[in-house]
C-alpha cells in the first residue's frame, strides 16, 4: 500500500513558504540578463569571485556553447537568499531561437524581472517575452539596465515600455546621472540617494538630494503616490488630506498594485559597473510574490472530469508540474519540477495521471547551474531536480496517487526550419539515434524524423543557430560526427475552397473482406493556426461510433502528406457527413483506408495552396547604409512596416519571408562593413504567392495543380 505523500513521517520545512520568492529573469539578447544573475549571486554570497559573460566565466551559462558565444541557450536555475528571503532564479535565454525556454520558465514561476537596455529600450524579443508573461499573468519588476552606456535613457526606455509593451511603468528608482556620469540612484520610495563608491559595488553611501534634481524627484514621487492611493485605501485618506504615507504603507500599495500586475515598478542601474544590483534584491523580497500570494494552481480530476484547486500548503496532497528535463554526465537523466502543494521526501512514490506510471523518487537536487547540493524533502514552492524519473516528460504531472490531478500542460510552437542529417561513419551511426532521442526528450521544439522518400534523417527547430546548437551538441556531448545538409523551410499546404468528398474502400479476397464508406465535407478553418477540426454529423448510426476515430485517424494521415508538395497540411475542418457499413466486413482499417481515399480526393480539387512562414524583422544600421539594407529586404520579398531613429541609428521593422533570410547574417555584415544587426522571430504563415510556389513544387517533383 502506499503512503499519502503528504502524510510521511519525519517531513519538517526549514524554509518559510511566505519568504520564497520563485523568479525568472528575462529579457532581448545582449539586454544584460545573465550579467544581473551573476551579480545577484555576488551580492547574495553564492559565488565569491564575479563571472562575466565576455570572459566565458559566467555561473549560469555553464553549455560550452554559451561560454563561447556569450549567450544564454537554456535555462539555467540557482537559488540563493537575501535578507529572510530564499529566491529561486531562472535566467532565460534572449535569443528568439530560444524561446521554449523562457515559455516553459514561466509557466513554474510566480514573478519576473524584464531586463531592458537604456539605449536600446524595448527590442522585439523582449515584446515577445513580455507577451509570454502576460499569457501567465506574472508580476514583474522592470531593471533598467546599462546606465552608463554612451545613449542610456531612462525615461525613454520607460515611455517605450508604455507605448510599446502597453504596461503601466511606476518609477520606484530614478537614476543619478547618465552614461560615464551614472554614479547610483534616487530610491523614491525613502526619498534618499545611494552613490556607489567602490568598483564592487559594495559600499553605498547615502548623499543628499542633489539641488539639480529635487524637482524632478518631486514630479516622479508625486505620480508614484498617485499610484499608491488607487490602491490603498489609507494612502487616498492620507493623500487628500496632504499627509505623508509612511515607507511602510508606500511598500504595502506597491506590493498590492506589483501582485494584481495593475503596476510594473522601475528600477534602474549598470549591472556590468555593479551598480544598483542590491535595491533590485530588495525589491525581489518586497514586491514579487510568495507562493502563497498566488491562486491555487487548478486542474483536471482524471476520475471525474471536474475542475480542482490545490492550494499553496504543504498540508495539501502532492502535485507538481514537469517542466525541464536535462541529461547530467554524472547523474543522467535530471528531470525539473516545480511542486505547487504537498511534499515528497526520497525514496516515495509519485503518480503520473496521464501515463497512469508510478515514479520513484531518486535523489532530490537543488541547482546552482549545472551544480547540485542534495536535499531530503522537496516542498510546496519549491522548483527542484530529482534523479530516478523514467516514463514522465515536459508538461506532465506528478501527484499523490490517492488524490490524483492533471495539470494544463505547456504548450510548445511547430519547428519551422528542417534540414537532413546523416552520420559520419557507422561508430557515429550507433550512436547519433541515442543521442537525437535524448535531445529531443530535453527540448520540446526540436523533433527528428525519417523522410519516406528519401530515406533521410530530418532535424528541425525553431532556427539556424538553434539547429547548429544541436549539431555542436551531438559532437561535444555525444561524440556523433555529422554531415549537415542546406536548411529548409517548414511550409505547409491548405486549401481555400469547400468540397463534398467521397471514400469508400471494399476488398472481396474470399472470406472475410473489407468494406468502408464515408462522405466527408472538407472547408477552410474559420480561425488559422489551430491545426484542423474533425466533426461528425451522421445520424442513424450509418457510420457506427466505434469507426469514428479510424476515420478521423484516417484524415490526420492524409494530412501529414499534401497533394502540392507533400507538406503537411493544416487549418482546415472535416465533417463526415454520411457513410455506409457492412456487418461483416467492416473494420477500423477499412475506414481508415477509405477517409484517408476520400480526404485526398477532396483535398484535390479544393483549390489548395502553399503556407510558408513570415518572419518579423528588426535591422538596426547606421542611416548612411539604410537605403541598400532597405533594398535588400525588398528584393527579398520583404514587406516593410516603419522606420525610426536613435540619433545617427536607423531601425527597420517589417516582415519576410524566412525562406529569404538564410546566410542574411553574412550578407547584412558585408552591406555594413560589420556594423549593422538585426533579429527576427516567427510571426505567422502565409500564402507562397502563384510563382514561388510554382519554384518550390517543381523542386519537391510534384504535379504543378496551383490553386485549382
């Protein structure tokens, strides 16, 4: 018989479930994340001596990968204390490639900090980050980073987090000085001003006010008990009245306004100078939520189908979330959890309600990077690594078996770029399946696959560098040589008219036969990007119930293949509107067979068409190249959105199509004698116009039927 979890002996907290604060850290590329991180751990005693990003020394970019291309590329988790608080971090890549890593992050934390550049203020990934915390609903706090950059403004970046971003900034900081001149910072909550006086950043000496400043101070100190009062009742009552809120008030109406995400207080400083590092860990304690400041996390009873709160407690039933799964040299497999109620000691047993697997709890490791310190019991709260899980993967639950609850899962975008892959010699041929099926276990956006045709090993991700990431990973991790071929685009097939459709499949070979039958309706989805819907509308059971999911088995297989290109296809709806059965000689694979028939004989004559997908741009370059970087783009199908300027800086946004912009890295730096950037993301999919398409079925060998 096994235990409740929640009822093992011997199980005590050490750590107050109110004083932890589960935080990511996130931002653009090059924004300053991990360079925070590793001042955080500094100041906070968890490492003795700084590491930096440029010197490959940094704690948390522990990949060889990272080291060298001084970028962050997983997410990395660490915990460390500050005042009566215990904070567990995550620092989140910035790459757009990356970005399963920052979704999957914030589906476990309770706060976040956004980390934004002063001069280059809101970027287009960090739109998409703050877009990602939006969907989840976490409180944040904003840092204004590199203050003592040549261009660092504090009050843009804030007016760019409203125009851009739609938040609401709340100054709790203003900045002493600017660029060379930036010496530390004005905190307009105790109305005092810290310099920093030491090149560690550890000696703050408290100045006065300075007289230049004191109006300015007054403005930002105005709005934000303008803020404090919305909020709290008793600052309203105190405001009118002309009275003076105390610090601790102030703190308290903040606090409220950061956890209901009313407000997004500002920080500022220039992590790389240690400067204003420790008023943001102050801040972490003040304002983030504990976990018990959030709502029970909710799920689906797998018994009764009904929808169950599990509180923040400990005393509750054990529940939590996978969300990461990593391959350790030393330990192997690490799988990450984030545990929302209940505890679970080493050695018990946890409940996977979706594989109905029981787990083995191994060993229990807390993370520094990719070190580990070894504990007995994770808790409510915690976000921990545990050994000994086999069958349970990213987005699965883990619970008390006598109180089971499923979680929502994460979901993951479509890769969007492929190419083959093939091994060197036949030792790396042995080797490379392992390998692929470890790294596809880690990353939810990286899949592998054999092309039919060829015969080939296809890889795909969500971009160049991520594919290249995979490939340097096979070599250093798993001593797998491979040849690489030319990326390729993911398109996909839809169709633009609606058809009626018929399949029927009848097999007589003496004895038992096969017989299916099945009239389907195939139309465009009213809504793009949700796959396809399957409905069934017969009546008088002319398809019996049993039959229906090997029909609709058999249209998602005609899916996976177009009659275009052989794409697969997607946005669409089938309904299967009529059919017929034989007693005897019906079966599962019958219809199957016969949907599969009737799917691509409609599918044919539905005027289908190619997808491909459009990624959004952003080419930053000095004005006087602006005009051939410009015409580049267009030539390249692009379709611009808007110029703008920062100063002698010209940034291009607009959209092209991803199958344009392989080797643009090497073409833009040639264009710019190396001075201009740019970065993209995926944005959607859209129609591959009459002769594009045209280009891209005579390379697949397939019959030219564009749109008829």
């Amino acid at each position: 018989m096994t235990l409740p979890i929640s009822s093992l002996p011997g199980v005590k907290r050490q750590i107050l479930l109110d004083n932890i604060r589960n935080i990511g850290i996130m931002a653009h590329i090059d924004a300053g994340k991990t360079t925070v991180t590793e001042r955080i751990l500094f100041y906070t005693g968890r490492v003795h001596k700084i590491g930096e990003v440029h010197e490959g020394t940094a704690t948390m970019d522990w990949m060889v990968q990272e080291q060298e291309r001084g970028i962050t590329i997983t997410s990395a988790a660490t915990t460390c204390r500050w005042q009566d608080c215990y904070i567990n971090i995550i620092d989140t890549p910035g790459h757009v490639d990356f970005t399963m890593e920052v979704e999957r992050s914030l589906r476990v934390l309770d706060g976040a900090i956004a980390v934004f550049c002063a001069v280059g203020g809101v970027e287009p990934q960090s739109e998409t980050v703050w877009r990602q915390a939006d969907k989840y609903d976490i409180p944040r706090l904003t840092y204004i980073n590199k203050m003592d950059r040549i261009g660092a403004s504090f009050f843009r970046a804030c007016e760019m987090l409203r125009t851009h971003l739609n938040a609401n900034p709340v100054a709790i900081q203003l900045p002493l000085g600017a660029e060379d001149k930036f010496d530390g910072v004005i905190d307009l909550v105790q109305q005092k001003a810290f310099i920093y006086r030491d090149e560690l950043g550890t000696e703050q000496e408290e100045i006065a006010i300075p007289t230049n400043m004191k109006e300015l101070v007054a403005e930002y100190r105005e709005k934000l008990l303008e803020v404090c009062a919305e909020t709290d009742e008793k600052i309203m009552e105190k405001y009118l009245a002309g009275e003076e809120p105390s610090v601790e008030e102030i703190k308290r109406a903040i606090r409220k306004a950061t956890l209901e995400v009313k407000i997004t207080p500002v920080l500022c400083g220039a992590a790389f100078k240690n400067k204003g590092i420790q008023p943001l860990l102050t801040a972490i304690c003040d304002y983030l939520p504990a976990p018990t400041d959030v709502n029970g996390v909710q799920g689906t009873n797998p018994n009764t189908g009904s929808i169950e709160v599990r509180a923040p407690k400990d005393e509750e039933p054990f529940c939590a979330l996978v969300f990461k799964i990593m391959t350790d040299p030393y330990v192997g497999r690490l799988t990450f959890l984030r545990v929302y109620s209940g505890k679970i000691s080493t050695g018990a047993t946890a409940h996977n309600p979706t594989k109905h697997k029981r787990e083995r709890i191994g060993r229990i490791l807390r993370m520094h990077a990719n070190r580990r310190e070894e504990v007995n019991t994770m808790y409510t709260g915690d976000i921990v690594a545990v050994v000994g899980i086999k069958e349970s993967f990213t987005g699965d639950t883990l619970c008390d078996e006598n109180h089971p609850l499923v979680l929502e899962a994460i979901e993951f975008p479509a890769p969007v770029i492929s190419v083959a892959i093939e091994p060197k010699t036949k030792a790396d041929q042995d080797k490379m399946g392992t390998a692929l099926l470890k790294l596809t276990m880690e990353d939810p956006t990286f899949k592998v696959y054999t092309d039919v045709e060829t015969g080939q090993t296809i890889i795909s991700g969500m971009g160049e560098l991520h594919l290249e990431i995979i490939v340097d990973r096979l070599l250093r991790e798993f001593k797998v040589e491979a040849n690489v071929g030319k990326p390729n685009v993911a398109y996909k097939e839809t169709i633009k008219e609606k058809v009626k459709s018929e399949g029927k499949y009848i097999r007589h070979t003496g004895g038992h036969g096969q017989y299916g039958h099945v009239y389907l309706e195939i139309e465009p989805a009213v809504s793009h990007g949700n796959g396809y819907e399957f409905k069934d509308k017969t009546t008088g059971g002319v398809v019996p119930k049993e039959y229906l999911p090997a029909v609709e088995a058999g249209v998602r297989e005609a899916m996976e293949t177009g009659g275009l290109a052989g794409y697969p296809m997607t946005d669409l709806k089938v309904t299967l509107v009529d059919g017929a059965y034989h007693e005897v000689d019906s079966s599962e694979v019958a219809f199957k067979i016969a949907a599969s028939q009737g799917f691509k004989n409609g599918a044919r004559k539905a005027s289908p068409v190619l997808l491909e997908p459009v990624m959004k741009i952003e080419v930053v370059v000095p004005e006087e190249y602006v005009g051939d970087v410009l015409g580049d783009l267009q030539q390249r199908r692009a379709r611009i959105e808007g110029l703008s300027f920062q100063g002698k800086i010209q940034i291009v946004r607009g959209y092209v199509p991803l199958a344009e912009m392989f080797g643009y890295a090497t073409d833009l730096r040639s264009a710019t004698k190396g001075r201009g950037t740019y970065t993209m993301q995926f944005s959607y999919y859209a129609e591959v116009s009459s002769n594009e398409a045209e280009k891209i079925i005579n390379r697949r060998g397939m019959k030219w039927s564009y749109g008829r």
